[in-house]
C-alpha cells in the first residue's frame, strides 16, 4: 500500500516537472517571436526614418505679395529674426538674377510622365534640369532613371533630393543638373534622349517647346546665426515673375544641408510665415497666379 502511494507521488511529481518544462518551452518560444516581432518593428521604423532623412537638403517655402516701391518685407523680415534672437549675415547671392524656362513636347510628354525640364540661366552659368516629384524616398514611384550622359569634355551634372513643403505636404525633389555653355542644349526629343537616355523608351513629337518662362531675382540672401552661433541656414528672399505677363510675387526660402538643423529650420520657417500672414501678404491665386507655388520651379 505505501509503495503504491510512493508510486504514485513519484508519477505525479513528474508530471508536474513534465508540465513545467512545456510552460517554459513555451514561454522561451513567446518569447523569441515577442522579441523577434519587435526587433523586425523597431528595425522597419529605423530604415523608415533612414530612409526619410536622405536628402541632400531641407527647403522650406512661403510665397508673399510684392507690394510695389514701397515693399518692405525684407527688412521687416530681418527684424522678426532679430527680435527672436536670429540675425542675418547678408552673403554674396544678393543682387543677382536668373531666368527658369520650362520645356516640354507639344503633347507634354514630361508633364504626363511627372517629370519637368527646366533651363537655368544667369549672367555666368547655364543649367539645364530634369525634376521629378517624388512623397516618399523609400517607396518612390518613378518609372524612369534621370541618370544623364554630358559631354565630358565640357559639361558636369550632379544629382540632388531636397526635401521641400508642398500644398500635399512634404515630399522630395529629385534633380540631375547638367552644367553646360550650349542655351540649345535641348530642342527635339532626340536631344533630351541623347542626353537622358532612359527616355529612349518613350516616344515624343520631335521639337521641344518652352511652356514657362520667369524671371528671378535674389533681392536678399543671408546666411542665419543665433547670437554667434551659425544656425546652417540659409535665408534668401527673390523676387518672381513671369515672362508672359503676370504679377510679380516674393518666394522666401530658408534652406540647410544639414540634416541636424532641421528642427531650427521648421522654427525660422514658422516665423517667416508668421510675418508674411500677419502682414496679410500670404499669397494665393487671384494675388501671385495660379501657379505661383509650383514645387518644380
């Protein structure tokens, strides 16, 4: 009788070690996948916000009324700075002007596919640009590479994303610079494909045509400090207006290649748009044009 009981209290007391064991077998498993699943969300948060923060540069925007010879935005501008402890150190862009052309087909074979071609033109360099629009770096929606083919023996490009602020909210500028003496770089499709290849695939009426055309000139540029403390912000405010007629308006930038400085970019942003809004010279359409916030531009 008693070796039945001992028999019994052995068999229960391994169940009982039985049945621990599967507990922590399984909470050790839970465990892992727990940990494995978090590692997995972290990691995708990360590469997001990685990938979010590769731009070359930050440009933030605020587009004003030009209210004639009696503007006098850009001193109330440097004062606002000021009284915020931000003071503006003119630099040597001030006084100088450019003109944007816009290109494309007769039937707007870049519009269509989200591109823009654009001709820079100032009193020294000659710049001929494709853009492209994109929301997000990491999930990007173009279909076409802007990969260009110069004349190595007299022309340089360069590649950029600029993270800017846009009616939809923020988004990317893609841009392959193509520096270059020739003003008729690009004038039939055949030239853009000879100098952007990946367009081989597309087929275009032969002749390009400027669709848009502004004038720009910097009237104010300063790099920004607070105190003695360079703050990696640029300032510059220009002056636009189309060729075509139109009424002349202020873009006011503040721009950094730095990505550590973008949460004081967003500050000086904020009082930009604070000044233009309450002196009540915020752009809209029936004031600057319908375009006048064009993001390629």
């Amino acid at each position: 009788m008693g070796h039945a009981r001992e028999h019994q209290a052995i068999h229960n007391h391994r169940e009982v070690q039985l049945m621990r064991r599967r507990i922590e077998s399984f909470i050790m498993v839970f465990s892992v996948i727990v940990v494995a699943f978090l590692v997995l969300i972290v990691s995708i948060q990360q590469g997001e916000a990685g990938c979010q923060s590769r731009a070359d540069a930050a440009t933030y925007s605020v587009y004003a009324q030009a209210t004639g010879k009696g503007d006098t935005l850009v001193g109330d501008l440097v004062a606002a700075l000021k009284r915020n402890g931000v003071y503006a150190e003119p630099s040597e862009e001030t006084n100088k002007t450019r003109r944007i052309d816009v290109f494309d087909t007769q039937d707007r074979t870049l519009l269509t596919s989200g591109f823009r071609l654009l001709r820079q033109s100032g009193k020294v360099n000659l710049m001929w640009q494709l853009r492209y629009l994109e929301r997000s770096i990491c999930r990007p929606e173009r279909k076409i590479s802007m990969e260009a083919l110069p004349n190595v023996d007299s022309e340089r490009v360069s590649y950029h994303v600029t993270a800017i602020n846009t009616r939809g909210g923020r988004a990317f500028l893609y841009k392959a610079d193509v520096l270059t003496m020739e003003r008729n770089r690009i004038t039939t499709f055949s030239e853009l494909q000879s100098l952007f290849p990946r367009f081989n695939a597309q087929t275009a009426s032969p002749r390009m045509l400027m669709t848009n055309s502004m004038d720009v000139s910097t009237k104010f540029a300063a790099d920004l400090y607070y105190g003695l403390s360079p703050l990696d912000i640029e300032l510059r405010m220009e002056q636009r207006k189309p060729v075509t007629g139109g009424t002349a308006y202020w873009r006011v930038t503040v721009s950094t290649t730095n990505i550590m400085a973008e949460a004081n970019l967003g500050k000086m942003h904020g009082i930009v748009a604070d000044l233009v809004v309450n002196k009540s010279v915020l752009c809209h359409a029936a004031k600057c044009g319908a375009r006048f916030d064009d993001p390629f531009l």
